[in-house]
C-alpha cells in the first residue's frame, strides 16, 4: 500500500462506495507477507464477492468466506494441492478435489453467487479430476487408478480415459471417449478443447498415437471484449483505458476526479493463516519484470518465461533458470564430477527436490535440448534419462553438435560426439527425460 491506513504494507483491501455523500469506506484489510505480484496472482484464482454478502478468496492453499458485517471466517476447503483448484472467467464457479490428484473420488464445486456447496463422485475403482470450464460448463476427466503412469520412481500422470461437460447443476451434456485410448495434455483454448490421445503398451507404457478437439456449441461465450485495457507508455509505464463502443467527439465534457472523503471507521482487520512453506516445491516465471506464473513444474513455468526471454524463480526469489543466461559454445571440464549432486540421484529419482547441501534437482520433461543448454552454459551439466536407468551426461556444446558421455545400465560410459538433430531425434525415440540441477547458494 502506498498511501492510507495501511501505507508500507502489503495485503488486501475491500472498499465500497457511497455515491450520495462522495465516500469511500474501506470495509476490511487482509494483510500479506507475500509481495505485491504474489498477491496479484491468488487474487486471480479467487477474489469475489456473493449475492449473499460473503467475500470469497483463496490464499495459499485454502479457500474462506468472509462475512462481510461480523468479518467472521468461515473454512471452505483446505490443504489444496497445487493445479487442483479452478474457477471459470468470472469465479461465479469454482472447483477441487478433496485427495491426492492421482486417487480423488470426490470434486467439489461452489457457486459463489449463491454460496452452494456441490459434491460430484466417481465410481468405484476410479479417480475424477476438474479440467476447467466453459462459461458455468465445467471439464472433468475420469480415469482408471490402476492405469497410473510411471517411469522409474517418477509418477508421470494418470492418464484419463473419458472427459465429460457437466452443467451447472452437474447433470451430464457431453461426454468423449475412444476405447483402448487415453486422453492426455488437455488445454482450452477459448471454446475449443484440445488434447492429446495415447494408447497403452503391455509394459505399461503411453504412447502418443492422435490428437483431437471438442468445440463448444456455445462459441459466443468467448466473443467478448475487455472493458479495460492496458497499454505501455516509456514515460507513464502501464497506461490502464476504457475500452468504449463508440467516439467521444467532444471531451471539454471529460473529467477525472477522486472521492471527496475516505472512512476507516468501521474497518477491521482479516488476518489468514499461512501455509505457504509446505513441501511442494512451487516455480514463479518472469518475463518483461513482471510475475507471470506460478506452477509445481519446472517444465510449465520455463514455458511460460521462455518465449520472453524471461526466468525462473523458486518461492525465495532464487533465479533457477535465466533464459538470457546461455553463449554459443560451452565444454565443461570434469562433468562427471561436477554433476556428482544429480547423478547421485538419477537410480531413484522420482521428480523435483531440495537436496540437503543446497541443490535442486529439476524434471525437465518436456523440455527442448535448446532449453537446457542454459545450465551447460552455467557449468552444470545436464542429464538425459533413459528408461533402463542409463543415460547421456551432456557436458559440451557449440552451434551444430553436442559432447556427452553415454552411461549405461551395466555402468560403463563411453564418449559421444553427436549433432543436434541426431541427438534430439534419438532423444525422442527412447522417449527419455532432462535431468537438470543448481545451486540454490546455500
């Protein structure tokens, strides 16, 4: 807050406004640790008011209702995993699930208009999780438990064998599935629902076989424009305009003014407890200066920075990758062991951690060998893991070849010198994933 009651704080701030008498009344303030970016994001999963007086907002990994008079608190939903949790365009609709991603039976929906509480189960044997929405149309998917997907020690996904599109009172208006074929990498765009279809091998692996799309009958509900907007100015920043549907011809008429009074006389504080230090490791994408993201994968928030030529941040503000950060050439002398931290364990690793002497370990799946060429340059070397447990240490680079030492499964290396392409094509095919590290500078 820059100015006010609470000037040098960072939080939340609920005001209404009288018009009769000119006023601004600040009705509660819920304060924050977090810096102002932070904030901005949870505000954008969840920050609205009901019909019925209750303020709804997520913070961390809880979701409460304020009741707007006696600022009493009221528990919606709790210890909520990161991903799990949505809400529609306009948070009239929310969504979670009540366990684990790989094992919920239950998901759970609020209308925060009308403040109803909803309960959606899945069928015995399987597990169901919320996608997104359409408009107040909300995606689930269905899957089998036992179909979980593994490679090693790493959980990949449970793949979905059925989506369906529920309505508003969770009645069934669509439903797609292929049988033998599972659905995969699922994202809306607009009213368009795209997703990747794989079938399943008898050793237990997913391959991608098609791709496909459900188009909304209700497109319209995406034809909308924004009534406010922003644009970029190298004297005033952000410039924030109101969009409107027609010229004004004459703007002597135009004025801008602030409010003749501010109160604070009835407002109180809302203090939330925080859970933010739990054992998930969280990753903040940043490009143009500004917090763009916040995701549990390592891979989703490079994605997120990459084409802004931004970076990666832990919750600490440590930068982990810095898409800037990367030469042309690079060989590293003694990678073997340089990548001691990482290699010690790639026989059991199973995703993301903190090592206790101050590295971090990342999943790099999905990630182009373009991308992880920035830890190279950064003198850490990177691994491509294989699924029989050996894998290539890359060590070296220059604008058309990689160096690496390929470590097998009977735990002897040889040394390879391979273009970009072969690598990259014979990456793909043994359908292996990046293992990447650095020092977190503890």
């Amino acid at each position: 807050m820059n100015r006010g009651l609470h000037e040098g704080y960072n939080g939340i701030v609920y005001y209404s406004y009288t018009k009769d008498n000119d006023t601004l009344t600040e009705l509660f303030f819920i304060p924050s640790p977090k810096s102002y970016e932070k904030i901005r994001l949870e505000v954008e999963e969840l920050c609205v008011k009901s019909d019925n007086n209750l303020f709804y907002i997520k913070q961390n990994d809880t979701v409460i209702a304020v009741e707007m008079n006696s600022l009493e608190i009221m528990e919606i939903a709790s210890d909520l995993e990161e991903g799990t949790f949505i809400t529609n365009d306009t948070q009239t609709c929310a969504a979670w699930i009540e366990d684990g991603k790989y094992t919920s039976r239950t998901i759970r929906t609020l209308d925060t208009k009308s403040g109803v509480n909803r309960s959606y189960q899945a069928d015995e044997g399987e597990a169901i999780r919320p996608i997104g929405f359409i408009g107040e149309d909300m995606i689930i998917g269905r899957c089998k438990i036992g179909d979980l997907w593994k490679q090693g020690n790493r959980v990949i996904s449970l793949p979905m064998y059925k989506l369906e599109i529920l309505d508003k009172d969770l009645g069934l208006s669509l439903e797609y599935g292929q049988p033998g074929l599972y659905i995969e990498n699922v994202s809306l765009t607009e009213a368009r629902l795209l997703f990747d279809l794989y079938r399943k091998t008898d050793s237990g692996e997913f391959i991608k076989t098609d791709a496909d799309t459900i188009v909304s009958r209700d497109e319209k509900l995406y034809d909308k424009a924004s009534l406010v907007g922003r644009t970029t100015s190298g004297n005033k920043k952000n410039v924030y305009y109101i969009a409107l549907t027609s010229e004004i011809k004459n703007t002597k008429k135009l004025k801008v003014r602030g409010v003749a009074n501010i109160s604070y006389e009835n407002s109180g504080t809302v203090e939330i407890r925080s859970r933010e230090d739990k054992d998930s490791l969280l990753f903040y994408a940043y490009s143009g200066g500004e917090l763009i993201g916040r995701t549990p994968s390592f891979t989703d928030a490079v994605n997120m920075c990459y084409d802004g030529m931004g970076w990666v941040a832990d919750k600490n503000g440590v930068v982990i990758y810095n898409r800037t950060n990367k030469g042309s050439y690079r060989k590293i002398s003694e990678p073997f062991v340089k990548a001691q931290p990482m290699i010690n364990r790639l026989p059991d690793f199973a995703g993301n951690v903190v090592t206790d002497d101050g590295y971090i370990i990342l999943d790099g799946e999905g990630l182009t060998l373009n991308q992880v060429l920035v830890f190279i340059y950064k003198n850490n070397p990177v691994a491509a893991l294989n699924r029989d447990g050996s894998y290539y240490l890359i060590y070296g680079y220059n604008q058309t070849t990689v160096e690496l030492y390929y470590h097998q499964a009977d735990d002897t290396s040889i040394t390879l010198q391979m273009s970009r392409e072969d690598f990259e094509a014979k990456f793909a095919a043994e359908n292996s994933i990046f293992v990447c590290y650095t020092s977190l500078g503890k």
